[in-house]
C-alpha cells in the first residue's frame, strides 16, 4: 500500500514510518519539522520506499500532492503540547482542526478514503468513569488540546457519515518510547542529569496517569490500517496506571539518582492537568491487540533511549520544557 503519514518526523509517527516500511508498504512522510527531526527518519530513509514531503499541512496544495494517489492516511501532525495552550490560543485551532480539514479534504478530492487519525484520551476531560469507555458521556474539555482534538474528531465523524471516508480514530494515553521528547519522563532526566540531587515534581505526585509504550501504540495502529469502518473509535492504553511520584522514583533508580524532591503542590500540575487518566481497553483488545509492555518497563526504556542520546536533553524549544502530555 501506498501510504502517508503525517507528522512522520515526530516521535510517535517516525516509529510507525518505520513498521510501515517493515511491512513492506510505501509511505509519504509530510512533515514541516517543527518539532520532528530528520535524524528521526534515518532508518526510513535506508530504504527507497520512503519519501519526505517537507512542508505545512496548512498548504492546501502540498497537503493535495501528497495525498493524491494514497491508499490511506494516518494524520499524525499536530501540536502535541497541552500544558501551554493558553500562550497561543489560536495553535490548536491552526495546527490540529484546519490542518486536519486540509487533509480531509485533499483524501475526499482524491478519493482516498482511509484516514487513521492520532486522537487523545484528553478528549474526556475530567472523566467521571474511570477506566473510561471510548462512548463516555460528552465531556466538558479541560484543555485547547484537547478542544481542538475532539473538534477534529467532528471533522472526521462528518466526513465519515457523509460516505466520503472511512475512519479510525484513536485516543492515546501519554506514550512513551525511543524518540520521546516530550513530557515528564524528558523533563525528570534533564533536571536529574543537570544536577542528581534534586527534582522538581508539578502537583503533589499523587496524580494517576496511564503510559503506553510506543511500539504498544504501533501495533494497534498497524492492526487497523486493513480494516474498512465508516467511523470507529479505539481507547489505547495498558491495564493499569502509576503515580507522577512512582514513575518519578523509576527515573532516579535507572539513573542511580537520590535526589532531594520538590513538590509544586496541589492535586494537578497545571491548568488543564488531569489528575487521573486510565482508560479502558476493552474494545481494541477484542482485536487481538494487548499491550507487551508494563508503564515501568516503558518509562525505563525511555530513560535509556534519553542517556543514549543526550542531545535530546538540550535545552528546549521555548514552551516544550516539560510536560506536554505528562
Ligand atoms: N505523545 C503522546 O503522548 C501523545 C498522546 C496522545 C496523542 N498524541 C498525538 O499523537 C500525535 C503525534 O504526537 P507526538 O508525540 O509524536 O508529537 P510530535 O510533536 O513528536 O510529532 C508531531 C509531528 O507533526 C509535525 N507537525 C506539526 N504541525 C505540522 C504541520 N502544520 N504541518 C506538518 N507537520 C506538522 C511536527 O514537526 C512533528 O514531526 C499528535 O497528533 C499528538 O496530538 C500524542
């Protein structure tokens, strides 16, 4: 299959770039590297399978050459940072529902009728069932983040309904991996390989959140590519949750830190922080799906990939400091 991936040069879509390749598809990577790297495509671009469209999804006829002649598309180009919404309330309504109308719109003009869209349990605000089904009650939103995902959600449903796509879409639990570069566990490690002795924790710690693994999050995305709904929806996530202050003493005992640990104080880190997200699984697990790796394990392997790479723990771009999606 001739697929494209947008956002491909980011952290979870350059890991699915390259199960695609290994599946033996051809895939268009359309990324404007503004928080994706190329460094991230090395592997990809071994092969002659992949090609990089270098460009913004808000350019109508980028977005339409690239998607022309596609057999499906997995959106995945978004700004993914939820914790600074307020300092640019216009990001999320530019970066996450024009640019996915552009891209609706350019698989409607071409008659490419599979989308795969890379959602969020942010979706669910505050949920009041938890684990949270995918048809929880309407939510009230808690972040722009997660405003303007839902609101692309809408996009893709009425896209759907009116015959012109087939869709998936999946909301993710905070991910975690090689490549990772935003969140707690980055901001955990660059504060502890700057000085072991002492970190600082947003909230109280109490806060529950569940992670999943990115190569978890790929194999449901790659388990979904063949199938043909109108519209679905997939919860992806493992079976259990931790505290902020738990994943904090995984991150000090990999890194052999004994830090003296602040806290920022009450229940959330920030605005918009939510203070437990665990969702259930039930449905992609039906599938056949199940997660191969425990929120420990997943959180470890991310600080090995950090050490293995200290450039990632440079200094970041302005508001990616620290958790994005904690
Ligand atoms: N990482 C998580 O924990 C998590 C959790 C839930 C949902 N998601 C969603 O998964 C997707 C991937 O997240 P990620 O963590 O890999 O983020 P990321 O920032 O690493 O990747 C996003 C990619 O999109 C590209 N991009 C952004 N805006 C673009 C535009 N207008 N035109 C072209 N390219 C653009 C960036 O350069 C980057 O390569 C996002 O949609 C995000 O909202 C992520």
């Amino acid at each position: 299959m001739r697929v494209v991936v947008t956002g491909g040069a980011g952290f979870i879509g350059s890991n699915l770039v390259d199960a695609l390749l290994s599946d033996g598809h051809h895939v268009v990577v359309v990324d404007n590297f503004s928080t994706g790297v190329v460094d991230n495509l090395h592997r990809a671009t071994q092969t002659r399978r992949c090609q990089i469209v270098e460009g913004d999804l808000l350019d109508t006829t980028l977005v339409a050459d690239a998607v022309r002649g596609a057999d499906a598309v997995f959106h995945l180009a978004a700004n993914a940072d939820v914790r600074f919404g307020w300092n640019h309330p216009w990001r999320d309504l530019e970066q996450n529902v024009a640019a996915t109308i552009n891209v609706l719109e350019a698989a409607r003009a071409s008659d490419v009728r599979r989308v795969l869209f890379s959602s969020t349990g942010s979706v669910y605000g505050e949920a009041q069932v938890i684990p949270t089904l995918e048809d929880a009650a309407f939510p009230q939103q808690t972040s722009l983040y997660g405003a303007s995902k839902l609101a692309a959600e809408g996009y893709l449903g009425a896209y759907a309904e009116a015959g012109h796509l087939s869709v998936t879409v999946f909301r993710f639990v905070s991910v975690l991996g090689p490549r990772y570069s935003h969140g707690h566990v980055i901001d955990f490690v660059r504060q502890l390989a700057r000085d072991p002795a002492r970190l600082h924790i947003l909230g109280d710690g109490t806060q529950r959140k569940s992670y999943l693994d990115v190569d978890d999050c790929v194999a449901a995305m790659r388990l979904c590519l063949p199938r043909d709904p109108r519209f679905e929806v997939f919860n992806l996530g493992v079976d259990s949750y931790c505290t902020t202050t738990e994943s904090a003493t995984w991150i000090c005992e990999r890194m052999g830190a004994k830090p003296e640990v602040r806290f920022g104080g009450g229940d959330r880190g920030w605005i918009g922080d939510n203070p437990f997200i665990f969702l259930d699984t039930t449905r992609i697990r039906s599938l056949g799906w199940a997660h191969r790796r425990s929120i420990r394990e997943a959180v470890e392997r991310t600080v090995d990939d950090l050490l293995a790479h200290p450039a990632r723990l440079d200094a970041p771009a302005e508001d990616r400091a620290a958790a994005s999606e904690i």
